[in-house]
C-alpha cells in the first residue's frame, strides 16, 4: 500500500546518472519540475479505495457485505468519509450509504429489495476528496443481481450492430423463457424507445416458438451523433406472464472499437517505432484481432495479431509524407478500416522496456534539425508522490541508449517523461518495475471435508515478503463455489487495485493475471497493458505555469453541512449573523451518552456564508436554525448548499450479463433459499398479514384538494403512522408501492413509476422535483399514488403518473403554531449508516430457527479478522444444508500497510451439484 506523502528537498529526490547522459544538478528546469511535482503531490494527495464483496452475483432479497481499504489506511490523512453506491441498469443511483472511514476501513451492506430488478449493477466507493479528480478513479465493480423467482418471465438479451454511411442499425433479439429454460412462445410484447429521457417510437412484438423476438431499430447519423443515452422499454401485454425492463442501447458506438498507440506518444517519420494496440468489443471487453497495415496507395506494410485480451504490439518505420491504415475481419466477416495516428515529420521517440527483473533499457531517437539538436533534452521519472531521478540528455547524436539497474526504481508503475530545453513534454511512457511486496496469507481448516451444519474452525496466518509474522486486518467471505462458476478469472482484488487499478484509466480487464507468476507471460502482456492505457493525473503544460486545478470538494475529517444567510426583505444580498443552533437525536440516546440537544451559539462569515464540522452520529440528527442580525432582527433567510453525489457514468449492457443457462443453477438454488429466508423472517418477528377488513371510518381532510375520489387512489401513505423517519419525503415510497421505484438521496431524489417519471401534486397544486425534494417530512400529512387509467384525470402530463401530498396545512386541525418563524430552518441530517449484523447460525446451540432449511449462499462473513503478534487468527461457523464446495476469500492489510489477499476451498460431503 502507497505510503503518506513525503515532502524530500531536492538533493535527496534526485538520483542524477551519468551513463551516456550529462548530468544536470544545475539545470533551472529540473528544479522547476521538482518542486512543481513536489507541489501538487503536496496541494493534491492521491486517495485509492478497494472494496471487498462477498460475491459478485446475488439474487434480491440478499444483502451485498463490503468491507472498504483506502489507501491512506496508516495515516486517515484524508477524508474520512466514505460514499458508496448501487447504481442501477438505468445508469441511476439506486441504493447509497455513507460510512466512517477508522484507521482508513469500514464496513457496511446493501439489501436488495424486491423492488430492484434484474440485471447488471455498477458497485462504487469514493469519498468527497476523489470528486475533485476523475471519477474514472473511482472504484467501481459489476455485480450480477437476479430474481430468485422460478415463475416470472425471464428475457436474455444480444445486439448486432451495423454501422453504414445513412447510420447505425441496431437488432435487438430478445429470448422470453421460464425456468428451467422453457421457452415462452406467442409471448406479446409493447416497446418503447426512450432516448435522453424522451418519449420515441412505440411499437408490439410477438415472441416465436423459440420464444425470440426481434427488433430492428435504425439511427441515422445525425441522431448517433447527438443521443447520449437510449433505452429500450420492454413490457409484456400478457397478465399471466407480467414482464418489464429497460435495456440499454449502444448508439453512435462501433461494435468494435480499434485504437492505435505510438510507444511514448506519437510516430516520427524515418524512425522505428513501437505501436501498442487494443481491440475493444461493444460489452468493454477485449477482443482477439488480427489485420494487416496498408499506406495511402493501398500497399499492405505488415500484418499484426493481438496477444493478449485484445492487445498487442507491432514495430515499424513510418515514411515521411505517407499515413497508414489497418484493417481486420468483423465476426459478421465485413472489413473495417481504422487509421492509424498520423507520424509528424519531426520529434523524438522514448522507448523504455523492462526486459528482465534486473534492468530497465531506455532507447531515444529523435530526427531534429541541426538548429534544434544542439538544445538538450531532459527525462524525468517519477513513482507515485517522489521524483525518482532526473537527467539531461545531449542530442548531438540521434540515438541514446542506457540499461538502469532495477534496484534503483522504487517497486511499481513508474512514470517517465522526456521535455524539450523549453520545458515542453516531448514523450510519455509507463512502466512498472518488479512487484511491490505481498502479504502471504495463509487459510487452513481443521478438516477438508464437513458434512451439513458442522462447525468449521478456520485458522488464518500472515507473514510479509519475508516471512516474519505481522499483525493486520482482514476481512473474510465464505461463499457457494458455485457462484465462481459465472465469476470471470483473475478479478480485481486488494492488492491489483491499490497497485494497478487504481492508478490507471478506465476498466482493466482481469488485473489479477499481470501479478500471477505462474504465468510466463505476465510480465510481457503487463507491458502491453502500460502501452495502451491511460494515465492523467495532471497535465504536465499547467504544472509547470502553476495552472494547478481547483480543489472545491474538501477533505472529511467529520459529518458537516454549510450554508449561508442573507436579507429577506428587499434586496437578497448576503449578510454577517449571529446564529442560534439546536441539535436533537432522532432516537433517545443512551442515559450515559445524554449529551444533546446541544445549544450552539455562533456566528457566519461576513459574506455570511457558514460550516460546521466535527459531527459524529448515526441515524439522522435534527437540527434547528435561528439567524438574528447583530441587531437582533430576524429579517433573514437562511439557505443549505446542496450535497449532490456525483452523477453515475455506467453503460450496463445487457448482453455483458450472464446467460440463462449459466445462471440457471445459481437460480434454482436461491430459489430455495428464499423461500427459507422467508419462513425465517416469520420466525424472527416479521408478521404475514392476511385480509383486513376495515370498518372504522378514516378520518379524512375537510378540504382536500382532490380533483378525484379517494377510492381511486393506488397507494395512501400517512407519514405520522410510521416509525421509520426518512430526510426526505419521497423515500417514504421505497419499497412501500408496487412499481414505485425511488432513487437517489437528499435533494438528488427521484421517483420512477413503471419507467416514467410522475406529476406532482402539492394540495392540489402542480410542482416541480425540485419543489417535492425541498418539503420537510414534517410537513407532510399524506402521499397519494395514482397509476395508469386512475391518473389520466390529470390530463396527457400523467402518463408517468401521479404522486399527490397532502401538507398538514391542508388540514382544517393543522396547528399553524407549527409554523417555521422568520429566520429559522430546520431539517433532518442524514448521519453515518449503521453496518447490519451478518447472521451466522449457531448450530451447537439448540433454537427454534434451526428446524427451517439452510441454504446460504454466502455461508460467512466477518468484516473483522485481526491477526495476533504470531500473525494468527481463528475463526469459525457452521456449514449449511447445501452439498457443494466453498470457497474462503481473505483480504486485508498489516499495519506496515503492505497489501494481500487469498483464497481458499473446502468441501461439505462432495463436489459442486448445481
């Protein structure tokens, strides 16, 4: 794990080589790139987050467990505050929490209700510090999430595209099937194309004896070039088989996309240049290729192959005055033509290769004029935080080569960059030197095989590169073997992403196979992987003119919000108050932790802006605001800034998911689990209701504000009958009405109803999101849903629906001495979420439960696994009634901060029957 920050003078940062170089412990421009370095590394400290899951692929109804490492774990020199979210298929904020960062981990979980749908997810964690940088920095993984439901209509989904010179085509094949695979034939269908969240073509389908159905869609050229984001609505005409779901489209995207890499940057004409390349299908995975180089008058050059996960590598001399262009065979066999980046007339090529663990090989040849050659060159290198040397290259000759002994690199990428005498960078290129050192973990059972519901007694043992024991913290998943079976090889783990993920550009496709060294080739294809991916920290043009970027997300030590005040009356301008603040518990606490409400006097900055920091709660927080001017007048407005989260940017592409059959075991066996998980949650307390007859007469308003009768009414809420207390109004929707979806969180919520977004009703009154999301919940009497043919009485603007609120004020018995007085606020503050209890049956211990079936897929998990100073631990459970393999997963980090993860597999009677 990267250490803090260290602030080095520039004698100790340097490491100046002679070699074929000149040194150049006197040049003004290193000094420049030093401290400019040294500055933005001090201004800007880089933050990386991993997330460990228990799985991958869960069925709803379950609970995602996660426990999050940042790398800043030794120091918590940064934000302290960590966000995660679930964004849906729809590229929505579907579930978020928000955990307190200790000693750089936490842990927290995600249940899934049924009102999720099927498909693929994006999990990902940040904090408030990372909004500043690319949110391609952010962690980010997929999860698979399926009904558990044996009856419901099922739908896989492929695309086949064709892009011609009118535009893109698009058919869309969907397979309507039912458990086990049953195929769902004379299946009518509605669609409906959504594109950047208006209303498009409708049309009907009707499924084949195949259970297929096809649909052809064409965008031409204007519309591939302007849509950003289509969606294809699927719903089923038929009752007895109810089907929904939004898919989304790739629009103005090649189904394959084919990008060329000049080895530091850019080709040179007349000298050899090594050209990295990917090969990228439609889903972001890499695809094999291969194809041939042809120049403008058609002549073939070369033919290339790619390697690896659609990467590889070719050499050639590109000449003067000439442009190159590939071309490959698609799997439909038509031939596809991309050019090839343009090599300028004059300039350098960096060329820096590790072709052992011993020495890294540079090579630099540049084809300058003789005015220009006399000027030297400069190569800096620099590794996460440090400059690791800097040299002055003389170009009085075209060729400059040199072989570095490894050991003087730090372990990990590290980043070279050669500059012209001017201070302009003339080549990029990234390496990565050895591997950083690895914790070796090490998993043992007191048996290799357990029958069902016997107790496993796990031992855990860590040592550094070492070997010396160390102590550290760990976090343990037990899961069902079978949920590997769907899982892709080599998936991001603790120590790829804190090492490789997270310091580089968009999604690396299996990032654990470059640190595998059973793989002879790891070490090559790793190389490829640095040719072809992005790396953008900074730019090094606006380093050196100090054009560093602003900072406007600050770093979390605490829970905090802010806000400013200004004049009421008259002109609207900030102003200096003196402010009054009462902070109440949503719940009573504790008597020995009786420590509010809490009075707080203070006072806004001149501009009358305001923040307040250090608090530290779960739950939510009450809190009132009074502002009063010096004087004591309470002409005064008082205004929170909004806290919005980030906006997501996933392209969920159905055909990415698993297929029915690889899914069809995974399915049958949550099948099974829920309708045990049901039976559970009856025996812990949860009530089944059964038909209610209501004979009291409810109370209703005198003056109600309907324009239609109550009894058409879908859903009726009363927000003072229910327990659960929610910051936001709309929340109060989750999970409570069928086909009511809601997302998001504060002022970023919204509701979807059936795909749509609905009108809003304020006492009769049609308002805005905006306006809903500014309500306080204690304001609020009721909400009223209206669907389909009951909300039409409000006219073509219903066609999402209708949400109806009913303010207390609405009431005839509304008390008006509730009213906020005149230079007051108060709202709800959301607090840290409290991480769920992982239920872990006890089984040597006799209970009631324990006559209901068992079958977890996630059979353990522990956030917590600490190692002793022996760097050991034991831990133990129990198996379930599941006859399959499982498989022990352990991640975690010593207090040294080095990084490990393993696995481990065991038995319970016999091998894997899905």
């Amino acid at each position: 794990m990267r250490k803090p920050l260290l602030l080095l003078s520039l004698p100790a940062v340097l490491l100046l080589l002679a070699f074929s170089f000149k040194k150049a412990s006197n040049d003004d421009l290193i000094m420049r790139i030093a401290l400019q370095l040294q500055k933005f590394y001090t201004l800007y400290p880089q933050q990386s987050i991993y997330l460990h899951q228990d799985k991958t692929l869960y069925s709803l109804g379950e609970t995602i467990w996660f426990k999050a490492y940042t790398s800043q774990s030794t120091t918590d020199s940064l934000s302290k505050v960590l966000y995660a979210d679930l964004v849906g298929p729809d590229n929505k904020v579907r579930l978020s929490r928000k955990l307190k960062l200790q000693n750089g981990m936490a842990h927290g979980d995600f249940y899934l209700p049924d009102t999720l749908s099927e498909g693929l997810y994006q999990l990902r964690a940040y904090t408030n510090w990372m909004r500043n940088f690319d949110p391609q920095y952010f962690f980010t993984r997929e999860l698979n999430i399926a009904s558990p439901s044996l009856t419901e209509a099922k739908a896989s989904i492929s695309f086949q595209t064709h892009a011609s010179a009118a535009g893109d085509s698009i058919i869309t094949s969907l397979q309507f099937y039912k458990h086990p695979f049953e195929p769902l034939k004379n299946l009518k269908l509605k669609t409906q194309l959504v594109l950047d969240g208006k209303r498009g073509k409708s049309g009907s389908l009707e499924t084949d004896a195949q259970g297929i159905a096809r649909l052809p869609l064409f965008f031409s050229n204007a519309q591939s070039g302007t849509v950003k984001d289509a969606l294809l609505v699927v719903q089923s005409d038929d009752k007895s088989n109810p089907f929904q779901r939004s898919y989304r489209l790739q629009v103005g995207q090649p189904a394959l996309d084919l990008q060329f890499f000049p080895e530091g940057g850019q080709l040179v004409a007349g000298i050899s240049s090594r050209v990295g390349f990917k090969a990228v299908e439609i889903s972001g995975k890499g695809q094999q290729v291969a194809g041939t180089v042809h120049d403008q008058q058609g002549n073939m050059v070369m033919d290339f192959k790619s390697e690896h996960l659609g990467m590889g590598a070719f050499t050639f001399i590109p000449e003067p005055g000439k442009t190159y262009t590939a071309q490959i065979k698609l799997p439909n066999g038509r031939t596809a033509s991309y050019k090839l980046p343009e090599a300028k007339p004059e300039g350098v090529v960096l060329q820096v290769a590790q072709h052992s663990e011993h020495t890294v090989n540079f090579r630099i040849e540049h084809n300058f004029k003789a005015q220009v050659a006399n000027a030297p060159m400069y190569m800096i290198a620099h590794a996460a935080d440090s400059l690791i040397f800097a040299v002055r290259a003389s170009t009085d000759k075209p060729v400059l080569e040199s072989a570095i002994p490894a050991s003087r690199f730090p372990v990990g990428l590290i980043h070279f960059t050669l500059f012209s005498a001017d201070g302009k960078a003339l080549s990029e290129r990234l390496a990565f030197v050895n591997h950083p050192p690895q914790l070796q973990l090490n998993i043992t059972t007191d048996k290799a095989m357990y029958g069902k519901r016997q107790k496993v007694t796990m031992q855990f043992e860590a040592r550094d590169a070492s070997g010396t024991p160390v102590v550290g913290n760990f976090s343990l998943a037990v899961r069902d073997a079978l949920i590997d079976q769907n899982q892709q090889p080599y998936e991001n783990n603790i120590y790829t992403q804190l090492y490789l993920q997270g310091e580089l550009r968009g999604n690396i496709e299996q990032p654990a196979y470059y640190f595998d060294k059973k793989q002879p080739q790891a070490r090559r294809h790793l190389d490829l992987l640095l040719l072809t991916q992005g790396w953008r920290r900074f730019d090094w043009g606006n380093l050196l003119q100090d054009k560093l970027q602003a900072a406007p997300h600050l770093p979390e030590e605490s829970l905090s919000f802010s806000g400013r005040v200004e004049k009421e009356l008259g002109k609207k301008t900030p102003q200096k108050s003196n402010l009054t603040l009462i902070f109440t518990p949503n719940t009573a606490p504790k008597e020995a932790e009786l420590t509010l409400p809490n009075l707080v006097m203070a006072e806004t900055n001149p501009d009358g802006s305001f923040r307040f920091v250090g608090l530290d709660f779960e739950d939510t927080l009450k809190v009132f605001i009074q502002a009063r001017t010096p004087k004591g007048s309470n002409n005064q407005l008082i205004h929170l800034d909004r806290m919005t989260a980030p906006a997501p940017s996933f392209q969920a592409l159905e055909g990415a998911t698993l297929s029915p059959d690889q899914i069809s075991a995974y399915r049958r066996r949550m099948s099974d689990w829920a309708k045990a998980d049901r039976q559970h949650r009856l025996t812990t307390g949860a009530i089944q209701l059964k038909q209610v007859d209501i004979t009291a007469k409810k109370q209703e308003f005198s003056n109600d504000h309907r324009i239609y009768f109550k009894e058409n009414a879908d859903a009726r809420i009363e927000l003072d009958k229910l327990t659960v207390v929610y910051p936001n109004v709309l929340q109060y929707l989750a999970g409570r009405v069928a086909g009511v979806h809601v997302t998001g969180s504060g002022n970023e919520t919204s509701v979807m109803i059936r795909g749509d977004g609905p009108l809003f009703v304020l006492d009769g009154m049609r308002v805005s999101l905006e306006t809903v999301n500014m309500l306080s919940p204690e304001d609020i009497e009721a909400i009223e849903v209206l669907k389909g043919a009951n909300a039409a009485i409000y006219g073509s603007s219903s066609a999402g629906g209708v949400i109806a609120l009913f303010t207390k004020r609405g009431n005839p018995n509304y008390n008006y001495a509730n009213q906020k007085a005149p230079g007051t606020i108060n709202f709800k503050l959301a607090g840290y979420n409290k991480p769920s209890e992982f239920y872990s049956p006890r089984y040597d211990v006799p209970q009631d439960r324990h006559n209901l079936p068992d079958y977890r897929s996630t059979l353990h998990w522990q956030p917590n696994v600490t190692t002793d100073a022996r760097g050991k631990a034991t831990v133990s459970f129990f198996t379930s009634d599941v006859i399959t393999e499982f498989v022990a997963v352990c991640e975690g980090v010593a207090r040294q901060g080095i990084v490990g993860a393993t696995s481990y597999r065991f038995s319970s009677e016999t091998r894997i029957q899905p």
